[in-house]
C-alpha cells in the first residue's frame, strides 16, 4: 500500500466518536459537546487513558512481539474493554508519509497485556494507532514507532477518486467535499466492468474506513451506513475537520475476499 512528531489533542469536528483533551486526563469520559467530537491519536494520552508501549525502536523488515498497556489516570492497568467492530482493540500502523498500512488486532492477556507480532517493513517513522472502548467512551491513542535507515519516498497523486487492487476496481463519491461539513462517501466496487453480486461483512459491517490527515495524522472516525451487500457500494458518514490533504484507507471484502485501497482527498480552504 501507499505517503515525526507526537501531536496535541485540539477542538475539531470529526465525526460520531467523542475524544477528551490529553489536559483533562481527570475528566474519564469527557465529552466537548459544542465540538460534538474530536479527532483521536494525537496523543497517548486521551480521555483518562494512557498508551504504556514496551518498546518504540524496531529493525525494519524485522517481525517481533509488540506489547504496550492501558493504563488509567491513577497508573491502574485497565483490563476491561468492549467491543467495537467485532473486536477488543485495533491496531492501525501508517508511516508518517501515509504508506504502509496496517490493519491487526491484538490479543490481551489476563493481567491487561496486549501484544501484536509486528513488522515494520521499511525505514521510517510509523504512527500506530490503538481504538479501544472502555466504560461506553471510545478512544484513540496514538504513538510513534522507529525504524531506522534511509528512507525512499515516492510521488503522491494529490487526488483520487479511483484505486484498483486484486483485479477490483473501486471509485469514490462525491467529487467535491468541504471541511466542516458532514458528508456521505459512497465507494462502488466493481470486478471486469460489473459492480460486485456480494459483498461480505468485514468487522461487523460491509466495510472499514480510516481517514487520516496529512501532516499531523490526525486519526478522523468514519461510521457505516447499512448498505444492501448486493449492491457493490459502501456508504460511510464522515466530517473532515479542517482542509488540507487526507489518505482514505477502504477495507472491504468482494465475494469474501479482503482487499485494502487508498484515496487521496483535497480539502480546499473556503477563505483563500
């Protein structure tokens, strides 16, 4: 798939997740209601909660067992999750140049450990993304992994409404999208000019999507709508916060086949 420095928390309308500021680290479940939401992974540290990794130096191309915790404002190791999407916890690793994505889901040991063999393939610094829903609050941590060496970076379209990947080939809708503003982001999936017969649920829907802003990273909650799985689209609710550049990353499953794409979006600010 196609492309560092840790983040502040910052007041921004994203979507349906709701994010406390990494200051009110007292206030578990915090809500800003007048922002609705904001974007989450900018901070290890969010809505009470604090990402402990084990280790953030890798060898690339190297896998290895990652393990970090949960803990809570007062140190406790957090050990009681609920689901979301079918799982625990999910684990979304990105470089910073928006390449290299990954999707997984690591298993939690009794005492609260969670661990992931990982691979980082290629030098570079990698933001690892950990979306977890504790006590009804959802929240995203975020931290930056190393891997040292030289790193090769390629061109980037600066938009794009098609992708194509294991013979299917997906297009996005609609053309223009303006931050601030909620919007319905329709893909159509199709295999040798036909729109696919089914589509299967990935995660407890038709599709998964991450959106991620360009520069800092930050992490924008996307929400499926319920789609006919005979239908070839996908339909998800979002809210980009600011303009500027996104990367989508679109996860779905054709006749029960998992495929990843990317898209690249442009927000134009209104004002220049």
């Amino acid at each position: 798939m196609d492309n560092g420095d840790h983040g502040q928390s910052e007041n921004e309308a994203t979507g349906e997740h709701s994010h406390g500021r990494e200051g009110d680290v007292h206030t578990r479940g915090y809500t800003d209601h007048g922002s609705h939401a904001l974007p989450g992974g900018l901070s290890i540290a969010a809505d009470g909660l604090r990402l402990v990794p084990s280790d953030i130096r890798f060898e690339p191309g190297v896998e290895r067992t990652w393990t970090y915790l949960i803990r809570d404002y007062n140190g406790n190791v957090v050990t009681e999750f609920e689901e979301t999407h079918d799982e625990l916890s999910h684990l979304i690793l990105v470089r910073r140049d928006l390449t290299r994505f990954q999707h997984l889901h690591p298993e939690m040991a009794t005492d609260g450990t969670w661990s992931q063999q990982l691979t980082l393939p290629d030098p570079g610094v990698y933001r690892a993304f950990v979306d977890i829903l504790v006590d009804g609050q959802p929240t995203t941590l975020g931290v930056d992994l190393f891997a040292p060496g030289r790193v090769e970076l390629g061109p980037r379209p600066d938009s794009t409404r098609e992708a194509t990947t294991d013979g299917y080939h997906v297009t996005l809708s609609p053309e223009e999208i303006q931050a601030g503003e909620a919007v319905v982001l329709e893909f159509e999936i199709q295999v040798e000019g036909e729109r696919v017969a089914q589509l299967d649920e990935y995660l407890g829907a038709l599709g998964h999507l991450v959106a991620l802003r360009e520069g800092d990273l930050a992490y924008v909650h996307v929400h499926p709508e319920e789609t006919d799985p005979g239908s070839g689209r996908i339909r998800f609710n979002a809210k980009f916060p600011t303009s500027g550049r996104y990367r989508l990353f679109l996860q779905a499953k054709p006749d029960g086949s998992l495929i990843t794409t990317s898209f690249d979006v442009r927000l134009d600010d209104p004002n220049s």
